[in-house]
C-alpha cells in the first residue's frame, strides 16, 4: 500500500490512485451502496486556513461514510489562539480520531503533523506547496470527462509560483503518457524552479508563455486559478498582478469544442460569470466529483491506517532557505533533508546554517 498518509499524492504509488479513481467511479454511480462503510469512525478536520470546498467535501464524505467528524474552521478557537504548537496540537487530536485532514497556511505543515498524529494525515493544502486531495479531484474529473488521463494537453493559467494545485496536478499527470503542460503566467508567478525539474527529470513536454489567447484553441483542458490575494508580501505586488487573466466568452470562442474549463475554485474574477453557461464549464461539476474522490480516499486509507515510518534524513547543520517553511515557526522540528538536498518539508533548497 506504500505509504499510509497523504502529504504529497506521490506518497503512494499510481496504481493504488487508480484504485482510488476508479472506487470514485463507483461511488458515483451508486453512492447509497457506501453508506456506513465508515460507521464507528471518526475524522477530525484541523483547518488553520479558510475553506470552503476542501472542508466541507470532506466533511460531507465522512458523514455519508456514516462516520462522524470533530475539530476546527479557525484556529482562533482552539488552544492553538493560547500558544499551543502543531505537535501538540495534532498528538492530542490523533488520539481522538481514526484519521485526519489538516489545512495549514505553512509549507510542509501536513508533513510535519504527519510526525507525531499516530493517525493517517492528509494534506488538504500546506501553503502554497501542495494540495493532493485537489488533485485526486481533478483526476477524477478529467478520467470522467475526458476519459483519460494521458496524451493530453493541459494548460495551467494565473498563479502558478503560489498555486499548490498546479503543483500538485504537474506532479501527477507527469506520470501518465504523451501529456504536455503549457504554462501560462506573468514572469514573476511562473511555477517554482523544484516543479521544473521535476518536469525535466521525467522528460515532460512544457511551455511557458504569457499569453492565454495565443495557445488556447491547442489545449484538452484549461486549468483555471486565481491570483492569490494571501500569499502575497503586501497589497501593491497583489494588485500589480490581479486580473492579468480572465477568462471570459470571447476568449472561450477561440478553444475546441471538447476542451474542458477545470477550476479549483474559489473564483475571484479570472473567470467571467458568462461563461458559466457554457458546458465546456466543468469546475462546478468538479467540486462534486470532489465528494466522491473523498470518500473513496477515506475508505482506502482507513484500510490500512499504521503510520509508515519516517524515512528522511536528519541534517541537523542545515536550514531551509523558504520563509514561509512550518520549520521556522516550529523550531523543535528536525530538518529533514531529501537526496537532491531540498527540505523535507517543503521542497526548497536547504543551506548551512
């Protein structure tokens, strides 16, 4: 089964996504023959950011699981507000609870609680690092849509250095054959240089332009993300670069016929309302897919819920060199190193101290 928690979606190994793809299908299809497969679970959902979608997917899976849920939507309501630290945090919840989802505003956060939760974590967004479940969703929607999930041409547009989910959705479809990414940013949001190697590594085909009018009418999908407001330094480098894309009808006039518009949502105003009403629109549908890919994720791991053991290295004469790494604000944490000698945590260069 490889790895028993979900910090990053390569924890576990492409068949056992598939297995979790294709039990979505079928929940899908017959959702009523998974009620009270979780009966007499528990999931606790420790939110340390805002949520919508991730939060309450997992919360509406759990219950349709017949299981139950415990935690927090703002950490200001929990001891976290009197100083409570991260470890402390989730070793007392992962006594309470079977498994856990844990959003968190620092990178490498979920790797972190993974540490010390003596439950299976999942990682429902760290930072602008990763966000797995997100990308459970979109393959799900796209194995449902499109039918598949390879030789496909995806185009990822807006905030890809702090989009989790483009990270997390390159990773994973740099898996599957003949897929090709065209990378459509401002020169200051292009995706981080780890996510590039990771493409170069594998011998992935990207592009990377500024333009959406000029590569959509070649693309299969069109991933859609905001420019994100909150992980931006200050106001001024926000607005410097909010609405550069939107994506509206006469743009959408210029892609296929059977290209599909995906969206982790939420939407601020990169996508016009208009477009809503055309079903080359799936976002909304994808949401609801999310629900499905959920339970399924649930069921499989709480098949087998031993934590795996930490396999890292320590490097203690080393720091991670990203600012925003759950390291510099939980200092009891060992820094992990990975052989490329990049954080653990959060995949950034690590640095002598």
């Amino acid at each position: 089964m490889g790895s028993k928690h979900l910090i990053d979606l390569e924890d576990f190994e492409v068949s056992r996504w598939e297995s979790i793809i294709n039990l979505a299908h079928n929940i899908a299809k017959a959702p009523q023959f998974y009620f009270g497969a979780c009966h007499g679970k528990i999931l606790a959902t420790l939110f340390y950011e805002p949520s919508t979608r991730t939060q309450l997917s997992f919360q509406t899976a759990m219950l349709r699981l017949g299981g139950r849920i415990i935690g927090f939507d703002n950490p200001q309501n929990s001891s976290v507000a009197k100083g409570e630290n991260l470890k402390d945090t989730v070793t007392i919840m992962g006594s309470y609870a079977d498994i856990m989802v844990l959003r968190h505003p620092y990178e490498g956060a979920a790797k972190a609680a993974s540490l010390y939760a003596g439950c299976p974590v999942i990682n429902a967004g760290d930072g602008g690092h990763l966000h797995p479940t997100q990308t459970l969703t979109d393959l799900v929607t796209l194995s449902m849509d499109k039918g598949r999930l390879d030789h496909l041409k995806i185009g990822l547009c807006g905030d890809l250095k702090n989009g989790r989910t483009v990270h997390s959705l390159i990773k994973a479809l740099s898996h599957f054959a003949g897929n090709s990414f065209c990378l459509i940013s401002t020169p200051e949001l292009r995706v981080p240089q780890y996510v590039r190697d990771i493409m170069d590594a594998r011998g992935v085909s990207y592009t990377e332009v500024s333009s959406l009018e000029d590569v959509i009418g070649d693309l299969d999908v069109l991933y859609m993300t905001r420019i994100q407001r909150e992980r931006f330094a200050s106001q001024e480098e926000y607005e410097q670069q909010n609405s550069k894309y939107i994506l509206d009808v006469k743009k959408m006039q210029l892609a296929r016929p059977d290209m599909i518009v995906l969206h982790p949502l939420p939407r601020v105003d990169e996508i016009e309302i208009a477009v809503d009403d055309d079903p080359r629109a799936r976002y909304f549908a994808q949401a609801k897919y999310g629900v499905y890919a959920r339970m399924a994720l649930i069921m499989n791991m709480l098949s087998d819920p031993d934590p795996k053991p930490l396999s890292e290295a320590q490097a203690p004469s080393l720091h991670c060199t990203n600012p925003r790494c759950i390291t510099h604000v939980e200092p009891y944490l060992p820094q992990l190193a990975q052989q490329n000698n990049r954080c653990g945590f959060c995949d950034h260069d690590l640095a002598e101290k």
